[in-house]
C-alpha cells in the first residue's frame, strides 16, 4: 500500500488474513489498501471490525479521517471523541501515544499543543523521520512555516520514501513561496504513493494544480 499498489496490498493482506483471520494488523491494512482503491464501503467494514476488536488509537485517527473525506462530518466528530478517549487510556497505562496524538491536534485540534508535545519528544531525542515530520507540520499548522521547514526537510532527507512526508514539505515550501521545490515534493508525493490519504491526496493534487507549470527560468523559479 505505501508503495501506491494497493491491489497486491490486498491480495497479500487477504493471504495473511486467511492464514490468521485475527490478524488485527492484517485487516487493518487491507482496510488503508481498500480506501486507496476507493472501495469505502468495504474499507469502513474492516476499520469498524478491527476496531471493535482491537480499539488503537492509530485506527481510530485513520476512521475519522475517511469519515471526513466522505463528508460524513457526524460520524467524523463521534470518532474523533472517541479517538481522545482512547488516548486517555492509553496515557493512564503509561502508553506513550504523544506523536499520534500530536497528528490528532495538528489536524483536528490544536496545533500549538501537537508542537509542545514533539517538542518534548525531541527533548528526549527522539529525533527519527517521524517525529521530524510530524514536528515539522504541527509548526506550520501553528503558523511557524519557517521552523517548520528545517524539520520538514530533516524528515524527507532521512531518505524514507514517505508519500506524507513529501507532502507535508511540499506545502511548507509552497506556503514559503518556494515553488519550484514545492511542485517537486508535492509531485514525489503523489507518485510514491497516489493514494496516501483520503484527506491529504486530494489537497496535494490541488496544490499541484494551482502551482501550475514551472516557468520559462526553470523549475526552480
């Protein structure tokens, strides 16, 4: 699926699946494979089934967001709440959820909170491409582009091909007025991974759109 081949991800999920149908992994999978393929309804099922049987906040977040593409903006808001309750518990076991729980805020809640809580994974030296990435946004969700852009960049230079990461750099160039390297991420972005959101593919193809053709100087122009 994250190498944008969301029909061999379902084939090899399926085959997983029949080997161990409680394979909570597996169906998770398949279901960020069908959403991809844009078969929603199926995707809903299986992100519903795994979460009755296994509620993790990642699935909770990755449900509220397809309800969102969907504009299904009632059922958006009932997974979200319970996404923080989820969180909570995890918290109150010592389960450390602080960089999903900062991609919850950057997105859907608030994003100087998600900036305090990876700036404390930092802290810790926790400096990998995800938290790197996930800083990097939350910064720009809370209007700091610049600082943001040193992250961004961080993420997307540790050389893993992530179709989010090149997204989330991309819009931070382009919000700085850097275009020619903005066409160029956003562009990555959608050729590592057509599909890698329902909420953020769309929005990198419309950027893309709007940056247009480079001009006549040159790509980086």
């Amino acid at each position: 699926w994250e190498r944008g081949e969301p029909e061999e991800a379902v084939a090899q999920f399926d085959a997983a699946l029949r080997t161990d149908s409680g394979h909570h992994a597996s169906l998770a999978g398949k279901a960020r494979a069908l959403v991809a393929l844009g078969r929603t309804d199926e995707a809903l099922a299986a992100y519903q089934s795994v979460l009755a049987k296994l509620p993790r906040p990642l699935y909770a977040l990755e449900l509220g967001e397809l309800y969102e593409s969907l504009g299904l903006d009632g059922d958006a808001r009932s997974q979200y709440a319970e996404l923080e309750k989820l969180l909570a518990r995890s918290k109150a076991a010592g389960v450390d959820e602080s960089v999903l729980r900062a991609r919850y805020e950057s997105e859907h809640g608030d994003p100087a909170v998600a900036v305090e809580l990876l700036r404390a994974q930092w802290k810790k030296q926790h400096r990998g491409a995800a938290v790197a990435d996930a800083l990097g946004w939350a910064l720009h969700r809370a209007g700091q582009s610049e600082e943001g852009l040193t992250y961004a960049r961080r993420a997307v230079d540790t050389g893993v091909r992530n179709a989010s990461y090149a997204y989330h750099l991309g819009v931070i160039e382009r919000q700085l007025g850097e275009h020619g390297a903005a066409r160029r991420h956003l562009d990555e972005a959608l050729r590592t991974n057509p599909a890698f959101s329902p909420l953020d593919a769309p929005k990198a193809r419309e950027a893309l759109d709007a940056l247009g053709e480079p001009p006549p100087g040159g790509p980086g122009a």
